[in-house]
C-alpha cells in the first residue's frame, strides 16, 4: 500500500480536528492513522494524517485542508525524509516455558515489559510501523491477546522545520481593564 503521510499546522481552538475529519468523510477519503498533539506553541496543534495514495488523490486532500480556516500550513512528508514513530502497547500470552524466548524476542524490537501477570505481559514498543509490524509478526507464535496502537507521529529530517508566521498566531498584546 503507497501511504502518503501529511503534517498539518493548525490553530489550537476546539472544534478543528472535527472540520478536518469532516473535510475527509465529506469526500469519502479514508484516514489510515491520526495523531494530534500540541507543538511548542501552545496556539498551535500538529495533526499528521496518512492516507493511502491509491484510493485517496494526495494532491486534493492538500488543497482541500489548505481551504479549512484554521488550517495554517499543510505539508506532506515523504519516505527517507522524516522520521515517523508509533507506539503500541501488545498484550501476549506468556507461556512459563516461553517466556524467556518472549522476552528475548521483546528485546530484540526494543520492546519492554510494562505489567505482566502469570499468564500473560504488556509489551511497550515505540518504534517506525515498518518495524512494529515485523514485531507482531514475531509475536503472532506466542498469541497476541490485544494490540493497541497510537496514530503515526513524523518530523521532517535535517534543519528543515514545518512552521507557520501566519499573522493570525502573532501575539496581541493584552488589553488591560482600567478601573473607571
């Protein structure tokens, strides 16, 4: 599958994430994983979106966000140029006499125990989707009870920097009250 991952700045008011969604199920495009956070701006929010490129034209999701009002910049991050991470939380059967071999694989993946009871662990993994994929793999053999994953997060590599010196986001100075 050819997924196209967008980092889009957007002011930080509340009903934002739901004009954006809607942008996406007004025109049937399908979200394949959303994460959105504040950045160091506290007026500001980052939503990364990836779509699938084969059934979602890339170029009119662009254009159709840059449209939104309180979308400030839009962006789209390309493979070998940015770093993406998710994490997921996987909760596995933990066979006594497979544990070791379980934790060994855990390691492996950089993944850690966060619980664990007599019959089962909660693994920690924050790694790229590619390599959280190969993980589940591994774990398949043992039984994966229950999988949670966060949406992709990404930063562009290098100096490059996603920002927006829109004059909405220039601080205003506060207006005082004076006591009459």
């Amino acid at each position: 599958m050819s997924t196209h991952t967008l980092s889009v700045l957007v002011e930080n008011k509340p009903g934002v994430l739901s004009h954006v969604a809607g942008l996406f199920s007004r025109r049937a495009f399908n979200i394949s994983s959303l994460a959105v956070g504040p950045t160091h701006d506290e007026r500001v929010s980052r939503i990364t979106i990836v779509v699938d490129g084969a059934s979602t034209p890339v170029e009119q999701v662009k254009a159709q966000l840059d449209k939104l009002v309180r979308v400030l910049k839009v962006v789209e991050l390309h493979d070998g140029t940015a770093v993406e991470r998710e994490l997921a939380l996987i909760k596995v059967q933990a066979d006594p006499a497979l544990r070791g071999q379980l934790l060994e694989v855990a390691g492996v993946f950089g993944a850690s125990v966060v619980d664990m009871s007599p019959t089962t662990l909660v693994l920690e993994a924050v790694s790229s989707p590619a390599k959280l994929d190969s993980l589940l793999m591994m774990l398949e053999a043992y039984g994966t009870c229950e999988l949670v994953r966060t949406g992709r997060i990404a930063l562009s590599r290098g100096a490059s920097v996603i920002t927006d010196e829109s004059p909405a986001l220039v601080a205003v100075p506060r207006r005082t009250e004076t006591a009459a």
